[in-house]
C-alpha cells in the first residue's frame, strides 16, 4: 500500500518528524549518552531495554525485538497501517499528502487553510485555558469544576477552558493575533448574521459574534492530538440555552469522524482489546482521570459507522455505558448497529437510575463503577429485558412488536451461532417455536450500515499469507548495514560483475538486491526510514535494526571481505556439488574430466581467496 505515496512525499514527512519527539510524546524518554531509553511500550518490563537512535531516526527494544522506522512505530503504536502512518505524522508536521504530488492552486489553498484552522484552534484552546485560570469571571466555571470534582491539574491535563460572556472578545482577540475575519468564521468560533434596520449601519450589512460565551470550554482533538474543534457547556442552571454548543463542521472537523479523547486514550484501548464507550465528555475525563484509561465518547448520542471503523481498528469489543435515562438506552441501541456491522462484539454496562458514569465515580467511588463494567450484559441479553419493559408480552401486538425490533437487531448478526441463540432466548420469552423468530428475522431487510474496512482486512490477509522471513548471513547482514548507511560502499556493491550470482545464492541477497537498487540517499535518515517504508514490515523492521556504527571506519576493508564471504561460501557449495556428481555412477569420461577441471579451478580461486585474506591480516 505504501506504494500509492510517492517516495519523494514519504521522504518528506518523515523529515519533517524527529523520532525522538514523536515517541517522546506518548511514551517517556530519557537520555543515555547519544540514545534515549524508556521501557518498551510492545512489552512489560521492570528495565528499561527500549532505544530510540536520533542519529538513524529509529527505535530497537531488545527485550521483545520490536523495532524499525518512525513509521513503523505509528503503525505499531497506533495499530494503523502504512498509509495511515503516513498520514497521521503528515497531520503532526502540518503537512498535507496529495497522491500524485501535482496539487492544483485550488489544492494548495485548501492545504493553506486547513493549516491555519489548526493552529487556529490551538491559539483558540491556550486562550479559552487561559482565561478559565486568570479572567476573574470565569469564577462560575471554576465553581462548576470544583462541584465536579475536577481540579485544577485535570483541567491542565485537558486544557478544559471558559468562553467569557462577551460578544466580541474572542473575535477582536483572534484578529489581534493575525487571523481574518473570513478565518474565524470557517473555523466556526465566530457566527455571521445580517444587521436588521437600525443596526451596524443599516439592513443588510453583516455583523458578527462569538459563537461561545459564558461557556466551559472543552478541546475536542483529532487522533494525532491536534485541537479541531470546541464543545461548550452551559454554566448557568437555569439557563434556557442549549446545554450543549458544538463547533459546526469545518474543513478539519467531521462530526461523526471523531471519538472524543482517543488521542489520549487509544494505546490503552488496544492494551486492553475493548472500549468503555462513555455518553459524554465529561465522563470520559473523569473516568480516565480515576484510572479507567480505556475509554473513549462519541461526538453525539450514538455511533456513526465511521466511528465505529476507527474502534474497530484499535479493538473487537466496545463496552457501552451510556446514561441510564431512555435517551441513554435508545443511544445504545442505536451505537450497537454501527459497532455489530464493523465486526465488534458489543456490551452494555447500566448505570444506577439517574447516574451516570461521572456522577456515579463521585458519589459511589471508581471500584463501585468498575464492578458495573464488570457486570456488563450481552447486548442482546441487555436488549431482551429492555424490550420487554416496553411491550406487554401477554398481548399479541405487544409480542409482535417486541419480535421485530429484536429481529431488526438479530438480522445485523453474521454468526449463525449467535442468531440461533437469540432466536432460542427470544422465543422462549415469547413462548413460541424458535423457527418462527428464524423466519421473521430471515424476511427482516437488513439495514445499511459500513462493512468493515476492506483495506484493513487485505493487510490482515497478507499478513497471514506472507511467506517465512528471510534471515541474511552475516556477511549480507553486514554489507546491508553499509549499503544503507554509505553511499561509496553501495556504488562499489552495484558494480560488482558477479552480483546477480552471488546475491541469488546467499540467504539475504534478495534483500541486499532491493537495496542496491532503491532510490533512496543512503546515510539520510528521512530518506533511508521512507525506503524501508516500502518493505514488508517484518523486513523494514530487521532492515531498521542494522547499526553501521561498528563498520563504518573500516568499511572498504569489511565490503571487500564480505564480498570474499560470499564468493568463498558459493564456491564451496559448487566444489561440493561437483564432487558428489564425481562420485555418482555411469558418468562418462568427458563429464568426468569437465568436472575435475571444475574442482581445479574452483580450488585454485579458493587458495587466492586464502592468499589475499592472509595478506590483509599481516597488513593490518
């Protein structure tokens, strides 16, 4: 897949990105000597053995072996796949990938603009952070946080901030700063209207104002961290405003494309291999906050199905604790479709009436809310009891309705084996044959939701597929390091005559061969990091975990060498082969001289072989 982004775009995100910064980031490193050490993120360990080189732009963990590029540390850490890669750390360096590298003027605005959203919505964060801190009427929201149980270092932790109640300030303050009108208003922190008579001017003339006043604000961030867009809370209780003010959809923010808090959270998510999906914002933070770190929240009351696709890239099972209201439990019901059709096993945790998880944290404690994860349903066994609250079973149009809306759930389900089991458990409270259910969920039109992603299913494929990985001998393990490290040692190898020869007979060589004919500039990290990105993973990570270091002062002395390796190891191969054939029966004389003169030679070139290594160690 790596081979739809040109070579050139590869090279230059991964110039723009330094490992040590990226990594850095999300998993804490400290200096030794020349590397920095942390302990590895892939294993548990008690002692650091996990290295990020700065010099090489790499990372090796030698308790589990995990290593390569910084692309391969996205695509392991975040569980994406190549292009993926590519394109989160293209979003960290502001950069925007373009697949033919033409982009037309129209393009390069785009990417102009959507770069001026972003730090936009930073400056925007650090302001609305700032005044929550500083700005003496942000008392109310300062009371608010403190009635939540959230103090001052969790706001820090989420840069949660307060919108004050003024029409302008944050408008005046932004262009203060150097963005435009037009800016503020795609960014959807201010809102435009047309004055009525008598205002501004006269009918017709537009005026504007901020979007958010008298608010606590929360950063909502994409998945590489990156603030896009703002949620702000009402503070006033009795407000007759909507609870909730959301930015619109922006060139950078699609609503139902993002899940609130997975640029924090998503690591321990796959650690995990689940998901406690959380209604609101303000329960996720507080559960992350009281150490349930595998969380995340819907920009909404329930899943869309491209949300469900980007779970579903990080773990197979979501765990549903939505509010205990109706709203809550219709959310539910409607985030299970989307979570079933991306393949995901769904469960469904219920809250107290009138708790939700935040309140429940609060007043109950973090172990009283673990317990009512622990105790979570199937959703189907959690569906049957809501359903039959709601019907009256003793009726038949109550039956009848219960069925279809069990039935519209149960024909979303691939597995025969769990349809069967619904069909057992629904008609048992019914009272009825299961084949009936069967049938009525057999003549129920499926609804249309996404499959799950096919790109990711074929890169699983391959994976299963790929053949046995091939370890290089020494000597092209070593002419390997070089070849990307010295662009004289990779000029010397191409010229090589007997090339094609040598490197088809050495395990390894096939990789050597790619290598020496990449296009790639050998020495320059970001060039050398895109080439491996090319490879298939299992070779760009033995590939990034070559260190020239010790080959370096002597290299012209070690490819010579090497080269003898692999001449002497196929001629000995060749003097062997012929000599077991010499000894096979019914060979003629003329083949049996062929061969003998074959040994000569083949004896002869190993003696010079033996000649010039002797010479060199008396050299040196």
């Amino acid at each position: 897949m790596g081979a739809l982004i040109p070579q050139s775009t590869i090279e230059r995100v991964a110039a723009a990105n330094d490992i040590v910064e990226v990594i850095n980031a999300v998993v804490p490193l400290k200096r030794v000597g020349a590397r920095w050490m942390a302990l590895c993120p892939f294993h548990r360990e008690k002692t650091p053995s996990f290295n990020v080189d700065p010099a090489r732009q790499s990372y090796k963990c030698f308790g589990c072996g995990a290593g390569g590029s910084i692309f391969g540390f996205i695509m392991a850490y975040e569980n994406l796949d190549f292009p993926g890669a590519v394109r989160r750390l293209a979003e960290r360096a502001g950069l925007v990938l373009a697949e033919d590298e033409l982009r037309s003027g129209e393009a390069d605005a785009a990417h102009g603009l959507r770069r001026r959203l972003i730090a936009l919505h930073g400056e925007a964060a650090d302001w609305f952070h700032r005044q929550l801190f500083k700005n003496p009427d942000a008392q109310v929201a300062r009371d608010y946080l403190r009635k939540r149980g959230i103090d001052a270092q969790v706001a820090r932790n989420w840069k949660l901030g307060y919108a004050p109640d003024q029409w302008s300030l944050l408008r005046d303050w932004a262009r203060e700063s150097g963005y435009s009108l037009e800016e503020c208003l795609t960014a959807g922190l201010v809102v435009s209207r047309e004055a009525e008579d008598g205002e501004g001017g006269g009918r017709g003339r537009r005026s504007t104002y901020d979007r958010f006043r008298d608010r606590l604000m929360i950063p909502i961030h994409s998945e590489s961290g990156e603030v896009i867009a703002f949620s702000g809370r009402v503070l006033a209780a009795d407000a007759k405003a909507a609870k909730y003010v959301n930015s619109p959809e922006t060139p950078i923010f699609t609503k139902g494309a993002i899940l609130f808090g997975l640029h924090k959270s998503r690591r321990a998510i796959i650690d995990a291999g689940r998901a406690i999906v959380c209604e609101g914002q303000l329960d996720l933070i507080t559960a992350f906050e009281h150490g349930i770190h595998n969380v995340t929240a819907p920009q909404g009351t329930a899943f869309t199905p491209r949300q469900a696709a980007l779970l579903k890239r990080c773990c197979d099972e979501a765990l549903l604790c939505f509010d205990a209201d109706a709203a809550g439990q219709q959310a539910a019901e409607r985030s299970f479709a989307a979570l079933l059709e991306a393949n995901m096993s769904v469960k469904v945790a219920t809250m107290p009436a009138g708790e939700d998880p935040d309140s429940m944290i609060r007043q109950q404690g973090v172990e009283a809310f673990r317990a009512r994860l622990d105790a979570a349903q199937d959703f189907f066994d959690f569906q049957i009891e809501r359903l039959s609250r709601m019907f009256d079973l003793e009726a038949p149009a109550g039956q009848a309705a219960f069925a279809r809306r069990l039935a519209e759930s149960v024909r979303l389900v691939s597995d025969n084996f769990l349809r069967d089991a619904v069909a057992n458990k629904v008609s048992a409270r019914l009272g009825v044959g299961p084949e009936r259910f069967r049938d009525l969920v057999a003549r129920t039109p499926k609804r249309n939701y996404q499959q799950e992603d096919a790109a990711v299913q074929l890169a699983a494929k391959r994976a299963q597929q790929a053949p046995p990985l091939e370890t290089p001998v020494e000597a092209v393990r070593q002419l390997l390091a070089l070849a990307l490290d010295d662009p004289e040692t990779r000029d010397w190898l191409r010229l090589r005559p007997d090339r094609e020869t040598l490197l088809k007979a050495a395990s390894g060589g096939r990789l050597l061969e790619r290598v020496l004919t990449g296009e790639f500039q050998p020495g320059q990290p970001a060039s050398v990091n895109a080439f491996l990105a090319t490879f298939e993973p299992r070779e760009s990570q033995l590939l990034s975990g070559l260190d020239p270091a010790p080959f370096r002062a002597r290299a012209e002395i070690i490819r010579e060498d090497c080269w003898l390796d692999l001449e002497e190891e196929r001629l000995l191969r060749r003097r062997d082969a012929a000599q077991q054939r010499m000894g096979a029966t019914g060979m003629d004389d003329d083949e049996l001289t062929t061969l003998h003169g074959e040994v000569i030679a083949i004896q002869s070139r190993l003696r010079e072989i033996a000649r010039i290594r002797a010479s060199r160690k008396s050299d040196s």
